[in-house]
C-alpha cells in the first residue's frame, strides 16, 4: 500500500462530507501497487494526456483523481461523480467517461488547481 497524501483542496473536499461518509470512502480507498498494475474500469481507471499520467478511483458516488509521486499517492481532488457527469451529457460527449476527462480542458484545470494546491 501506498501513503496516501491529501492536498489542501481534495482535503476540503472530503471534509463537506459527513464524518460516517468520510470514513466509509476512506476505508474503501486502498491503492497498491498491484491495483495500478491491473487497473479494473470499474474502481480505477486511467486518463493520460501529454505524458501525464493520472488515475480515478472510484467510491460510491465520488471520484478520487490522484497520481503516484515518490511513493506516495497524492489526491489531486476528490469530485461527486455528477460533476462530470453531467458536464459529460452537456458536451454529448460520446466517450468512455477517463477518455472524455482525458480531452477536457475544464478537467485538467481542477487537477492543475489541485496539483499546485498544498500538501496536507
């Protein structure tokens, strides 16, 4: 298992959820070296644009977006799934939901917010 790091603003986040939520997301997000080797569409996926790399997990009704960066993994931001969604059936996009993430602007911008955001 990776040390998991939350930015300022994936901490935020998590933090407007309840605190019973909280722990249920947090007892699900587990990432191991194993789960980024053998990436299951359904719990995570993987979006790359540019030579980035990111991953998406998934938990209930939230997304967590993250990369791993020396050891650690660091949680970029943690999103309710219709955010995109519904951001996915305005653009009528015709995608799997990481592609269509993959080719969003508005997307990259969140990570970057949070990617530059401080580590907690």
């Amino acid at each position: 298992m990776f040390q998991i790091v939350f930015n300022e603003i994936s901490a935020a986040e998590l933090s407007k959820l309840g605190t019973l939520e909280q722990l249920e997301l947090l007892e699900e997000f587990k990432v191991g070296k194993e789960q980024l080797d053998h990436l299951s569409g359904e719990r995570f996926g993987k979006i790359e644009r540019d030579g980035r790399v990111l991953y998406r997990f998934r938990a209930k009704d939230y997304r967590f977006y993250f990369e791993v960066k020396e050891g650690s993994v660091v949680v970029h931001r943690v999103l309710h799934k219709g955010t995109f969604s519904d951001f996915m059936f305005r653009s009528k996009l015709p995608l799997a939901e990481d592609e269509a993430l993959a080719r969003s602007k508005h997307f990259w911008k969140l990570i970057d917010e949070g990617r530059n955001a401080r580590r907690l």
